[in-house]
C-alpha cells in the first residue's frame, strides 16, 4: 500500500493548478481545496480505492516561488496515508543571450531549487525526501530549453540513500497546443544507471482543457524498457469550481521505493477553497445596470483590455485572449512591477481582478513563467531595461 493514491492525485493536483490560479495577486499567498476519489491497481498486485483530500498554497514573486502542499487519503480498506511537500525556487535576473545563442535565444536565466517531501502511511514506515537542484533556462518567444542537474537524499523507511539526476528539456509552443519534453537521467546508490523520458501536450476546447502525457523509462534496474501514459480532462463548473477526470499509468518508484500503478481519478475544486460560492444566495435589490464590458478582440494573440470600475476602489476585471498558453501573468506600474497570475479560462481567455486607478498606464505581460510579451493591441515604448512595455488609457 506504500504510496497509497499518492500519484494519481497529485497528477490532478497538478492540472487544477495550472487550470486556475486565484486572482488574488503575487503579493498574497494562493490558497486551494481538492476533494476527489482514485481508485488505484498497484504493481505490487493490490488494488485500492481512496477518497483524497488535497489543500496547496503558492506565493510568487519575479525572482522566485514557494508551492507548499498537503494530501490526506483515506482508502475503502479502513487505512490512511498521508503525504506533504515544500519546493522554493529562486531566479536570476534574466541575461540578454548572446554569441551562437543569439539567433535563437533571447535571453538566458539561472534557478536555483530546493524541495523536500515527505509521506506517512498507517501500518508502515514515513519515507522522507531531501533534493537540491540547479537549472539553466534558454528563453524565446515561443518555446524554451533548460537544462541541469540535482542531487537527492531519501530516507525509505529503513536508511538513506542518494541519487545523482540529471535534468534536460523544453517546451514549444504548436498552433493552439503547448508541447514538452523532459529527460532525467539518474544515477542510484547501487550504481544502476536509467533514465526517464516523458513528453507532454496540452490544448483546449471549448470550456474544456486536455492534457496528454506519454513516458518510457530505458535503463539497467528495468532491465529493459517501461512505459507509462495518461490522459487529464478538466471541466469549467459553475461559480469557478472546475472538475477533472483523469485516467492512465506511472511507473515504479525506484528513488523512493514506491510501487508503480495503473488509475481512475476524479477531482472538484471548491472556489475559493470552500462550497461558499455555490450556496444558495438571497435575491439582491435592483442596481443600475454594470457599466459597458469591452469586447475582447480574440482574431489577435495576447490581446488585452481592461475593464470599467466594479467599486469605488477601481476594482477592474483585465481579460488576455492567449489560447495555448500555460500560464500567463500581468505586470505593470499598478503592481508595483511584480508579475500577478490570471485565471485560464477553458475558451483561451485568461482572466483577473486588480485595482487600476484612472489615467496612463505601463503593462506587460509574462507568459510560461519565462518570456516577457506587450499585449499586440497596446503602444508598444521602451522602457528603462531596454525592453519594451504597453500603454493603455483607463478611464
């Protein structure tokens, strides 16, 4: 039972996070609550039912971010496991590339990261992990290379062990779709050499966002070669719930000692991280109509408008038409320059509420974490790095 529905819950984990991003901005912790039910048919030859219980948090800043995690399982053979995680990653200013890079990069970036992670499971021992990575980022506009290497510490219950990993690949951007690569090479304590690849495809349709990954494992300790897949759906709800559904395969756990898996998953959500959103609410007395909503011109790519003022503190809606994109964050002179994240919403659109006050305004937006882009539809000017930003009036 080593690992309980660990996997497959943190693959949805995954999906609703980079679905939708609370609009709270970068300066304010990003807090999320999963419910959801996996049924999981263990390498080991067990098969097991759970209902997971999933709560994040996420604070981002330019230069760095902090994702902290906590899932509890409770399985339909009366046992429990849980499982808990932090990762900080800081980033270097980004550098302008230069000599054989020049064509085809734009600008270079270093990270630096640190996670550790930890699982407890009833009847058997906590597992404990300890890694430390390096990164070389590669940007352009429409897609990116990286490359590294990481060193791990894990504890399986019985003594600590260490792992050499390298760490290789890159994502493009396809028409509508976003397609990635990863390669991890690793090296384990008793010398077995192997590697993991993966690639990955993401796109959208409609209110519907999909989310594909194949993956093969080539090396001495499989003796031989393993392959593994899945495939994520994700649902835009009522009241900003969103649901996924999720179906496929991971392999062994070889750093850890985990067993591998064919699953079932479904997971919801909630707003705001509670059901608040979509109660029942009391008729409200008649308003004078909403000011006029700008239409969002979505035949241009990384078009962006603002709204009109929803309070007397110009809380204002700000809408990006950027299909095929995984995420996207807004700066400008209102947030003070720090990128504050949008919410994907399932036809392109990404979408956030900030104070805007009346007047002339900087803007830019950040897509993929990475590449800095002037939204088509704005002024483009220089700016004092010598990089360019957007002007937008607001009334």
């Amino acid at each position: 039972m080593r690992g309980g529905a660990l996997c497959p819950a943190a693959r949805l984990l995954w999906c609703l996070l980079v679905s939708a991003v609370s609009p709270l901005g970068a300066q304010a912790p990003v807090r999320t609550r999963d419910v959801g039910f996996a049924t999981v048919d263990y390498s080991n030859g067990l098969t097991l039912g759970a209902l997971t219980l999933t709560e994040t948090l996420a604070l981002e800043r330019a230069s760095g971010s902090l994702f902290a995690t906590g899932l509890v399982s409770l399985f339909n053979d009366g046992r429990w496991s849980m499982q808990g995680g932090l990762t900080g990653s800081r980033f270097s200013a980004p550098i302008a590339a230069g000599g054989i890079l020049r064509p085809w990069f734009r600008a270079v970036r270093g990270e630096l990261s640190l996670n550790t992670t930890s699982t407890a499971q009833q009847g058997f021992m906590p597992t404990l992990q300890l890694l430390s990575q390096a990164r070389l980022h590669l940007l352009a506009d429409d897609y990116s290379m990286r490359g590294g290497a990481a060193i791990t510490r894990t504890f399986d219950g019985f003594a600590w062990r260490t792992t050499v990993l390298g760490d290789a690949g890159g994502w493009a951007r396809v028409g509508d779709a976003v397609v990635s690569y990863t390669a991890t090479p690793m090296q384990l304590q008793y010398g077995d050499v192997l590697g993991d690849n993966e690639a990955t495809v993401s796109w959208s349709r409609g209110r519907v966002t999909y989310d594909a990954s194949l993956g093969v494992r080539l090396g001495e300790a499989q003796q031989g070669t393993a392959g593994w897949g899945s495939l994520t759906t994700t649902w835009s709800l009522r009241a900003g719930a969103l649901a996924t559904a999720s179906v496929g395969s991971y392999p062994i756990d070889l750093i850890q000692g985990l067993p591998g898996g064919r699953y079932a998953a479904f997971a919801l959500r909630l707003p705001t991280g509670g059901l608040k959103a979509l109660r029942a609410r009391p008729a409200r007395p008649l308003a004078p109509p909403p000011p006029e909503r700008p239409e969002l011109p979505i035949t241009e790519r990384l078009a962006l408008v603002i709204g009109p003022p929803l309070d007397s503190l110009s809380l204002r809606e700000v809408r990006v038409w950027a299909p095929g994109i995984r995420t996207v964050e807004l700066l400008g002179d209102f947030t003070e320059w720090v990128p504050v994240p949008l919410i994907r919403q399932p036809n392109g659109e990404w979408r956030g509420y900030y104070h805007v006050t009346p007047g002339i305004h900087r803007i830019n937006l950040r897509l993929n974490r990475e590449e800095f882009d002037v939204p088509v539809n704005l002024a483009k000017v220089k700016d004092e790095f010598t990089g360019d930003v957007g002007l937008i009036i607001v009334r």
